[in-house]
C-alpha cells in the first residue's frame, strides 16, 4: 500500500470480484525486522521495496484472457538499483554486513542479479498476451496507435483502454496500451501515433504511473521525438487551482522533443 496505493485497492477489487477463490500477498514491515526508521515510516520502507525491485508488484486476472489481453499484470516495471539501501535500512540484513561483509557482499550482489533477472521476466510475462492477441494484418492499414495512460486512481487508464478497444474496432493497431513509465525509451521506438490520457492528481502533482517518463522527458533533447506524432487528452477537475497540469505538461513536452501534433489538448472534467 505504501508503493502504490491506487495498485493495492484494484488488487483488492479484482479479488473480491473473482468467480472463485482469491489470493492477496501483502508485504507489510514487522518490529522483527527491526527497521532503523521505526514502524511509524513502514510506508516509506513498503515504497523502498518495491523501487529496488525486493517486492514486485503484480497482479494477475484470467478474465482478462477473454479480452486478448495478458493476465498478468505487472504494475511496477522498473528498478532503481539500491536494494544494498533498502537491506542496510533492516537491523536484520545490516547484522550480516558488520559481522561477515564477505558474504554479505556476495550474497547482496546475487540477490541483486536475481532480482533483475525476475524483473526481466515479468516484464516478458506482462506483454505477452498469448495467441488470442496477435495482431491481424489489415489490407490498408496505415495508423498505428501507442495508447498511453498516467493514472492514479485509474480512470486516466480505463479511459485509455476504451478508446484504445474503439480505435481497434475501427482498424487501427494498437502497438500497446501502456501506462506512461513504459515507454521511456520513446525516442528508440519506430514511428507510432502517441495518444496520452493523462489525470492530475493533488496540487497539480503527476502520477506515480508517468513520473519516470517525465524525468526521461525532461533528458530528451529537441528533435529526439520527431518520428512521432501526439495527442493528449488531460483529465482534471476544474475545482482546483491547477486544473490539467499534468496534462498540460506532457503536451508542451512532446512538442517541445520534436513530436508532431495532430490535435490540440482534449480536456476532460470531472465536474461535467
């Protein structure tokens, strides 16, 4: 919950919803571990754990199996590379390390290589579909849609997914419908029509979903996006000061790394 809290109520939903029996495995910090920050941070420790790869997050839903889509979810994708920071912040861990470095040296690099290794493994797990979702070959078809989505409480995603379902059934293809964190490496990519469906979330804050893409953003140089072309539909609430922010910025950002628009910013209201 301390990671993503959006994450865990959906887990908790999809659960509930199942036509048979749910599993739900929780990571939760425990006097035990005796962490150095103190029970009252346990949140911050969950976030440490899931950032550095120690505790993935992931769900998996056979419903969606019927849809042509995975089943396996995977909703954090990424490692930071400090797993040695978050063992060293556990009494438990940081005991080996002042009595036996040796090893603990060891046994922290094969922890770390495994966990890259699982991560590379979820990764694959998560976009494959299986056969129901190959992609068909359409006579004439010259659009190919990358559906993005920053997203907190979800419906910036359910929104993309819609419009990503209705672009399919009217003869578009759909490279993929992907939160915003996944295609950092846009610039790498082939030519691809991007459409963002970005919220704002808080004080004009963005999404945890679209916070690595935008740091990756903000390094790409002018020009590093000019293959593609975008459109971005910004989701808000006109009841705060800073009304589509996120949204805003993503679109100034694209253009401004050589992507082509090919329509102004749609705004969405929750007021509406």
């Amino acid at each position: 919950m301390g990671a993503n809290y959006a994450q865990c109520v959906k887990a908790l939903q999809e659960a509930e919803a199942h036509d048979g029996p749910s599993v739900v495995i929780c990571y939760a910090p425990c006097i035990e571990h005796r962490t150095k920050t103190g029970l009252s941070n346990m949140g911050n420790d969950m976030k440490a754990a899931v950032e550095c790869g120690y505790w993935p997050l992931y769900r998996y839903d056979p419903n969606r199996i019927k849809l042509g889509e995975p089943a396996f979810q995977l909703d954090y994708k990424t490692t930071n590379g400090k797993v040695l920071d978050f063992l060293r912040n556990q009494n438990r861990y940081s005991q080996l390390e002042r009595s036996n470095p040796e090893d603990a040296k060891r046994l922290t690099a094969d922890l770390d290589a495994h966990l890259s290794e699982r991560m590379e493994l979820m990764r694959r797990r998560a976009a494959d579909a299986g056969p129901t979702a190959v992609k068909e070959l359409i006579d004439g078809l010259k659009t190919e849609l990358l559906v993005l989505y920053g997203s907190e409480t979800g419906t910036a995603e359910a929104v993309a997914r819609r419009f990503a379902k209705y672009a399919k059934q009217r003869g578009c293809s759909i490279r993929a419908c992907t939160e915003m964190n996944d295609v950092c490496d846009l610039p790498s990519q082939s030519a691809v029509a991007v459409v963002a469906f970005v919220a704002t979330c808080g004080d004009g804050e963005i999404p945890g979903g679209a916070l690595q893409f935008r740091d990756a953003l903000n390094n790409f140089k002018a020009g590093d996006l000019s293959k593609h072309t975008f459109a971005v539909f910004a989701l808000g609430d006109r009841g705060y000061a800073k009304f589509c922010e996120a949204g805003k910025f993503f679109d100034k950002k694209l253009e401004a790394c050589g992507a082509k628009r090919v329509g102004a910013m749609g705004i969405g209201d929750a007021c509406d």
